[in-house]
C-alpha cells in the first residue's frame, strides 16, 4: 500500500476533536486507503486494536445493516468498554437514513467518528440539519502527477524520476489509483476505467438520484465530456438537444448534470469577474473528475488536448486547496483564478506557444491585471521558458510537481 501523506496529513489534526471527520471523492479515488492508512496512524499514536472499529459498508459482510436502527445496534454491540472508541464507516451513503444514525453516535458514545462517502450529498442540508457545525470535510481526489510518481516507484520496485514520458503516460491513464497498481497496458488501464464509471452512473447517479431517463443523462455527459475547457450552460444543451430534432426538458437537464456533479463525475467552475470581484451566474466551465474518464468513454481526442491540460491543473489547485474560478476581466478570458485565505494565483494555459500570436494570447489577459499576485502561463513546452512583465512561463510537469522537491 503506497502511502497518501497530503491527505493523513490533514485528518491527523482532527484527531480525538469533536468534529466528524468526513471524507468524500469518487468511487475508487482511494477512500478506503486513506482510512486504512489512519487506522495505521491511530496505532502508532498508542490507540489499541480493539478501540478501533471499522466498517465496510460496500462489503456483502454488512449487507445486513444498511438502515440506521440496525447499523447503530451493530456499533452498539462493539462498544464494549468505557475507552473512547475510533469509529470507520466506510461508503456510509449505502445506510437509509445514515444521518440519523451518526448523530445518534455522537450522542450516545464516546468515540472519534470518521465517514467516507462517494456522494457529495454527504454535505447536503440533510447533514447541515443534524449535525450543523460539527463536521469537516476532506476531499479526496485521484492520483496526483507526484502520487503517480510515487506508485510507479512503489509498484514497479525501481527509481522512477520526472520526464516528459511519464507525464504522457499520466496524461493518458489519468489518476485512478487501481490502474497504476501494475504496468497495465492502455487497453486494460480503459476497461478498468470504464467499469468504474460504469458504477458511478450506476450507483450514485441513477439509483441514487431515480434517473429514469439513463440515455438522456448518458448524452449530457458526453457533451460535457466534449466541451472540456469551454463555457456552457444547461441552456446550451438544451438547445443542442433541440437542433439535433430531441425536445428536453431544461430543468430535467440541470437535474442530470447537478447528478453528475454529486457523484463527482463533474466539476462546476463559476466565473468571476475579476475587476468587479463578483462571481457570474452564467456560463460555468465543467471539469472531469479524472481524465481517464474522458479517454475510457470517448478515446484519447487529441483536439481536446487544451481543455485536458486545464483539467489536470483544476484538480491539482483543489487538491492545494484552493477556491478556483474562471476570470473574467473584460473580454478577455483567464483560464484560473485561485484563492485561499490570502494568497491569490491567476494562470493560463495553453499546449504549446508555438507563435508570436499564440504568445499574446496567453500573456495579455494577465498583463491586464493591476494586482502583484503570482501569474503563470502553464504549457507542454519544455524548451521555451522565458518569462514574461513577472508572469513566469512554466512547463505543466514542473507545475504538478511544485512544492514536492522534484525537478
């Protein structure tokens, strides 16, 4: 098992505090490695064995216990001292009625609770409503271009450095941490990836959502799919839906893609309006949970190549933390502005700068902007770096890898 440190890293601190821990991402984004990895964590930090309960709710073990009343009967049974308890419920979105049951925890026991889920309704007002200020949330994203660094090393036992083709390899395969276990080959990597997707369509969109209209919501991904790095609306669906001779319903349209989002299939991105410090209600960007799922369903599009490069640097920005939108300043578009606390970054991206003209495209819209917060242009040129009015021009490779010590 390779080891996750960004994300134990921010679940040691809230360690024995009186929040619930919950832990969220797409199916097989590694959850249930992150919850093994604390449990290791727990034990180091002196916690006995039997204080530690874990629960698999996706295992046919507990197929028994998915309503609330009998889930806390199963707890109830495994608390058998007065010793404060660790409690692991993991996939907890399989229980009925599952909110009760952890408020009831909270209640009735002394013990640490932690729950991973692969719904972003884990954080709707249902759980606002119960448990209102006693949770945080901890986002658990697909490997990382350092974490797959790291499993390649891990799995393939040798020295595994930075280059141009691994990241073409990570840029193909994308992040899920199963395909990455071995040297698949990119045929096998695609079936992997699309038996997951498969499961979240399945099981968090239209089971959990009682999507009856699967085709409809099958075509609505892969127009999202095949607007990556674009702005649209659901009214430009609706509307493409319609010129293709297909009536759909707009607000059966946004239903479908706020399905999508839950079960993190896709990200919304707002605009902001970067001179006006607003953010826009129209025209969002939608960005893939990982790339993979793009490749897996559509093949590899080579024409998408700029919108795919703007996924990879999405999800690395949320997996730093950071609040992301898309700029607007004017008529000019920024691909990313980001925030956290203080700090404020802007960045561009483009394949390659291959022209003077390609160059004034990607550098103008930050050489508008007035503020002295960090401003980058990310490509897949390895060659020409040259920075400019402090605007630095980096490859995306070094970007992924910053902060983590390698070159």
């Amino acid at each position: 098992m390779i080891s996750r440190p960004n994300y134990l890293q921010q679940l040691i601190p809230f360690i024995n505090k009186p929040v619930i821990k919950v832990i969220t991402g797409i199916r097989r984004s590694g959850k249930s490695t992150v919850i093994k990895l604390l449990q290791a964590e727990l034990i180091a930090q002196g916690i006995r064995n039997e204080q530690i309960i874990y629960i698999n709710l996706e295992s046919f073990a507990f197929n028994e216990f998915k309503t609330a009343d009998k889930l806390y009967v199963l707890v109830k049974e495994k608390i058998q001292t007065a010793d404060k308890y660790y409690l692991l419920l993991d996939e907890i979105q399989e229980v009925i009625d599952w909110e009760k049951a952890v408020n009831a925890f909270m209640v009735d026991f002394n013990l640490d609770l932690y729950i991973t889920g692969s719904n972003s309704h884990l954080l709707s007002s249902e759980l606002s409503t119960y448990l209102a200020g006693r949770y945080v949330e901890i986002p658990i994203f697909t490997l990382s271009y350092k974490e797959f660094l790291d499993f390649k090393s891990g799995y393939l036992q040798k020295n595994i450095e930075n280059s141009t083709m691994l990241f073409n390899e990570y840029l193909q395969k994308g992040g899920f941490p199963m395909v990455h276990t071995a040297d698949y080959p990119q045929e096998i990597v695609y079936k992997i990836v699309q038996d997951i997707y498969a499961s979240v369509i399945l099981r968090d969109t239209v089971q959990r959502h009682k999507i009856r209209d699967v085709e409809l919501l099958e075509r609505i991904v892969k127009y999202a799919f095949d607007n990556i790095g674009n702005t649209f609306s659901g009214k430009n669906i609706a509307d493409f839906f319609k010129s293709q001779q297909r009536k759909v319903d707009l607000n059966t349209v946004y239903n479908y893609l706020k399905a999508l989002e839950s079960a993190f299939i896709l990200h919304r991105v707002e605009r902001f309006d970067v001179k006006g410090k607003e953010i826009l209600k129209t025209q969002e960007k939608f960005y893939l949970g990982d790339i993979s799922l793009l490749h897996a369903t559509m093949g590899f599009r080579a024409s998408l190549i700029a919108g795919i490069l703007e996924n990879l640097v999405y999800l690395e920005l949320k997996r730093r933390g950071y609040q992301v939108y898309i700029g607007k300043l004017g008529e000019k578009e920024i691909d990313f502005v980001a925030q956290k606390q203080n700090e404020k970054i802007y960045i561009q991206i483009a394949y390659k700068l291959e022209s003077e003209q390609t160059v004034q495209r990607e550098f103008s819209p930050l050489q508008s902007i007035a503020d002295n917060y960090p401003k980058y242009v990310i490509t897949m040129d390895d060659f020409w770096q040259e920075n400019i009015d402090g605007i630095v021009h980096q490859p995306i490779w070094e970007f992924l890898l910053e902060g983590h010590g390698i070159e």
